[in-house]
C-alpha cells in the first residue's frame, strides 16, 4: 500500500476502535443492570452474571460494530476535511475515489468479522445464554434451601422451611407443604438431608423421623402417616418441549428451512457484513465537510441514516415473517436501496468527466 493509503487506514481504523469500544462500554453499562436484576429475581450464581454478560455482548456487537464502523469513517475524514489535509490531498491528486481504497480495505476486515459473529457466533451465544439460564434456575430452585428462611420449588407448588442446620448440612426441624392436584400436603420432620441425582435434573428430599398429613381443602377426612424415612423427588429438568428459537438455529439449518421466520432470520444474519460494505461507501462522500464546517457536523445526519437503514432492515425482517414480502425480495431491496443513495452521493461529490461538460 502507497503511504497516504496505510496513514489513511490507521486513522480510520483507529477511529473505529475508538468509537466501537466507546459504544461497547456503554452497552455492557445497560447489559449489567439487566442481568443483575435477572440474577437478583432468580437467584442466579456469581459466576453466570459474568459469562452471561459476555455473551450478551456477543449477540449485540453485530450492532455496534457497523454504527462504530460509520462513525469512525465519518470522524476520521472529517478530520482530514477540517484541518485541511484532505485539501492538500486533493492537490496531490488524492480524491474521494482513492480514499475508498483504505476505507474499503477496513470495511473488507469488518465485514469478515461480522459475518463470523452473525452466521457462527450469535446463533451459539443465544443457545448457550438459554442453557446458562436453565442451567442457573435449575440449581437456584434447590440451591438456596437455608435455615430460617422460606423457599418454594417445583414451580411454585412446594414451601419449604427449615428451622436451623448442622455443620455438616443437615436440616433440622423441618416443614414442607405441597399441592398435588386437588391434595395438599403437609410434612413435619426432624431431620432432612438434600440429595442431586441424574446430573441434575432429580432433586430428592430425604427426610426423618417426621409426620405427613394429607387431605382436600374443604373435607373432613385427614390422613396421617408417621415415617422414619420419607424420601420427595423433584424433578426440575423436566421444563416445557418445544421448538428451539429462531435465533439459536444453525445458519445452514436455516439456509434449508423454506419457513418464512426462518428465513427472515437468515437474512437478517447475512445483512450485517452487507451493511458495513455498504455503510463504508455512503461514509466517505457524508464525511466531506465545507469550508468552515467543524469537524463533528456530518455527525446527526451520520446518526439518523444508520437509524434508518437498520429500522428498515427490522421492518422488512417483520414484513417477511407475518407473509407479506415473498423471501425472494426480502432484505435485499433495503441493500439496493441504500447502495442506489451511495452512489448518487458520490455522483454529487465526483460527477464523471462526460456529466460536466
């Protein structure tokens, strides 16, 4: 590469580091607040706070990384426009054209990388987030059984009190309450002990020395049974069967499904390395500044295209979904349409040798 391209290229390129790492800080800020309220309401462990961060950040940065991409082009030439060296460029010969050789060869790498986080690596941190989720409600459910305090499992229909507990995790002194359908129960023992069975997903309460009380709300009749030993399995991995989500997909079990959310999804994956080829081609003729313009002025109108394309991109993703725009056409029209504006921009800023005579 000739010497302006790489100085070109290192100030765009940093530029984007600067912005996206900016907008990154500022979307892992609001992420946590999110997670540690979702950690707070459902007991989640220490240690799934952070990796559910992380792969928040993973499903969101196929976001940031274009609107950091615009911007930093736009802020880079802009300042090559306000403090005249784009002028002094131009005398040497150096326009807009062979600026777009080091902004394209930026926006190739981008494109590269964002076409890796959406086809491979969004797709596997929604399904692990979901597993993580699982995973952490599964062991809360029976993780936080501690003396003195009440706690309800198995979806809600068993309350469980313990009175203290020994060192070596015995509870002592225990109550326990359970609806089974039109029943309820009621179990009073002295000593309970918690075991995990099948990797997980059966939780067994054994408890002894106690008393079981059975009946229906409203009838006289009462069963009561003393017991030296009385084990309650719970099963909390069974949750409810059904499809996985459209997000967590495969991007090739996509590509197969002929099911319009299938593909709305899809094309939604492969628009984001689209976008910021497309992007880095409208920025260079938006980052050209007049004379006297500050360096941040082309900021707000930066700002509101980005806006544009990526409401347009989701209300065609919507429109595909609910039947109304065939696959066929898609995303794809959003594209076209936006590269028909970038070329018309660089037509205003370099017309063709024929368009000015």
């Amino acid at each position: 590469m000739k010497i302006v391209d790489r100085y070109v290229l290192r100030e765009v390129g940093l530029a984007w580091f600067a912005v996206t790492a900016v907008l990154l800080a500022v979307l892992i800020a609001n992420q946590l607040a999110q997670v540690l309220g979702q950690a707070a309401e459902h007991h989640y462990p220490r240690e799934v706070i952070f990796v559910l961060l992380g792969l928040m950040s993973i499903q969101n940065g196929t976001y940031i990384i274009p609107v950091g991409l615009l911007l930093g082009i736009v802020l880079a030439l802009g300042r090559l426009y306000h403090e005249s060296e784009a002028a002094a460029l131009r005398a040497c010969g150096i326009g807009p054209a062979q600026l777009l050789r080091p902004v394209g060869v930026l926006a190739v790498g981008v494109a590269v990388l964002l076409a890796v986080l959406a086809l491979v690596g969004a797709p596997w941190s929604f399904g692990r987030a979901d597993s993580i989720r699982a995973d952490a409600l599964r062991a809360a459910e029976f993780g936080m059984l501690e003396p003195g305090r009440f706690h309800t499992f198995a979806r809600g229909s068993a309350v469980f009190y313990a009175e203290s507990a020994d060192p070596d995790g015995t509870l002592r002194r225990v109550f326990l309450q359970r609806r089974i359908a039109d029943r309820v129960e009621i179990v009073l023992a002295d000593r309970a002990r918690h075991r995990i069975e099948e990797g997980g997903d059966l939780h067994v309460l054994v408890l002894s020395d106690g008393d079981r009380y059975e009946g229906t709300p409203g009838s006289p009749q009462l069963r009561r049974v003393h017991f030296a030993e009385h084990g309650i399995p719970v099963r909390v991995g069974a949750t409810a069967a059904g499809p996985a989500r459209v997000e967590t997909r495969p991007t090739l079990e996509l590509l197969a499904d002929p099911a319009p959310q299938a593909q709305a999804e899809f094309q939604r994956r492969a628009s984001f390395p689209l976008m910021a080829l497309l992007l880095a081609l409208l920025a260079i003729p938006l980052a050209e500044l007049r004379p006297r313009q500050g360096r941040y002025a082309r900021i707000g109108v930066v700002i509101l295209v980005y806006f544009v394309y990526a409401n347009l991109l989701s209300a065609a993703q919507t429109w595909i979904e609910k039947g109304w725009v065939p696959p066929l056409v898609g995303l794809w029209w959003t594209h076209l349409l936006v590269l028909a504006v970038a070329l018309v921009l660089w037509w205003r800023q370099s017309p063709p040798a024929w368009a000015l005579r």
